[in-house]
C-alpha cells in the first residue's frame, strides 16, 4: 500500500531545478548554529564569530545548490552574523559605548537566543523521551521478551537535517579528490533514484550513509542521491540514526504496511 502523499516513478519525473525541499520540515537556523558551535567545541558565551560565520555562509550555499527552500529565516540569521562580524572587527568608537569601560559584545543577543532556543529543546526532547518510555511500558514484562532480545541494544540518536548536510560535505570532498571520469550520461531522476536506494536497503539490515552514494555519478548523481534519501525521510520510508553526536551514520528501511 502506498504511502499518502508518496510519488511513483510513473507519476512524473522530477529534475533538480523543480524540486525544493522545504527546510521548515526539519530545523531552522539557530539549530544549525548550535550544531557549528558543538561541531568546533566552543563555548557558547564566546563565540568565535568569523569561524562559525564563515561555516554558516558554506552550509547555506550547500543548501541553495541542493535547491532547498532556503526560508528567509536562514538569510536573516546570516546577514546578523555578517553584522555582528563586522562590529567585531572594526574598532568600537568610544560614542558607541558611551564612554563605558564596559563595552557590550555584540554576540550578547545571539547567544541569549541561543541558550533559550537551547533550552526550548531540552525540554521537548525530555518530554517526548518520557512519552516514548511511557508507551513502551507493561505491566507484567514477559521474561521470554528478555530472552529472545539478548544483550542490549546500543541506544541510537536520529539525525538532523544539518548532521546529513555535514556528512554529505564529507562525501562531497572525497568525490572531489578522485579523477574525473567524463562519460555521457542521461540525467537521472530523484524518484528513480528513490527506488534504487529503497531496493539497496532491502537487501541489507543497514546500510552507511557513505555507502548509499557509491555508485553516484558525478556531483550531480550525488546531489540527487542526497535529495532523494531526503524524500524517502519526509516520506517515513528510511530511518537515519547515529549511535553518538558526529558519529558514523546508518540508514534502516522502514517496513511498509
């Protein structure tokens, strides 16, 4: 049975140039400067604004030439850091600070934005954590359930959207570093490449992210390998979990009723 709102290779075939994917279904970009500082180990209450600029301006260009639906939200935020950067750099006049020798950092507002947006999350993640162990509870455990399990399973962490950007860089700058093999080639489609990924994960257990691009073709057989695993996640037809931050990412198929 087909998923709602799933698309079939027969429907139509998608090209690059007409298929956004809107980044309100998965972070925004306070999430992905949390991700920068956590990335480079820094300490929130002294960030250091031309490195984590620099990573943000990088990631929003990945995103524009994924064409993902960049919201104005993403280009706010990288115009604030380019401003905060710039009061930075350049030397503070004394009417500024009013003669103060306590000068306001211009980060003071990003960072409190920070730590509450931090803290909003927090909290959800401890509320849905507590609603998943609650749903998972019975009221007289069965031992042969125990049994049967075995050791423990290592607990995993689902992947965002920016932690999949951060590998696929990673992907990226290896497909880089081997020769260039100019052959012909027809232009494959997303949902093509869907059906190749979803056949790929049927025949395993788990698959890594890296092992999914492999036989992509060029920078552009990457890019729609990318696009597509991010169908199959707005879809719910492939799960993708890391066992620690930063750690190697796996891709599950999800069973279909």
């Amino acid at each position: 049975m087909d998923l709602p709102g799933a698309t079939r290779p027969d429907d139509f075939e998608s090209v690059l140039e007409e298929y956004p994917i809107r980044l309100s279904n998965f972070e925004g970009p306070l999430d992905l400067l949390l991700l920068l500082i956590r990335k480079n180990e820094v300490n929130i209450y002294d960030i250091p604004i031309v490195l984590i600029t620099a990573q943000y301006l990088q990631y929003l260009d990945l995103m524009r030439e994924l064409n993902l639906d960049v919201a104005g939200e993403f280009l706010v935020m990288a115009a604030t850091l380019i401003h905060i950067k710039s009061r930075m750099l350049v030397p503070r006049l004394d009417v500024e600070t009013g003669g103060s020798d306590e000068a306001v950092d211009p980060r003071d507002e990003l960072v409190r934005r920070l730590l509450e947006h931090q803290r909003f999350k927090a909290a959800a993640e401890l509320l849905h954590d507590r609603e998943t162990v609650r749903s998972a509870q019975w009221t007289r455990p069965d031992a042969r359930v125990a049994d049967i399990a075995g050791e423990p399973v290592e607990p995993e962490l689902e992947v965002d959207l920016f932690s999949l950007l951060q590998a696929f860089q990673a992907v990226l700058r290896r497909a880089r570093e081997r020769p260039a093999l100019l052959l012909p080639g027809e232009l494959e489609s997303i949902e093509a490449r869907m059906e190749q990924l979803l056949a790929r994960l049927s025949a395993t257990a788990a698959c890594s992210f890296e092992e999914l691009f492999a036989d992509a073709d060029g920078r552009q057989g990457l890019i729609t390998s990318f696009l597509a695993l991010l169908e199959l996640i707005r879809l719910k037809r492939v799960r993708v979990y890391q066992t620690a931050p930063f750690g190697p990412i796996r891709v599950y198929a999800r069973a279909r009723e």
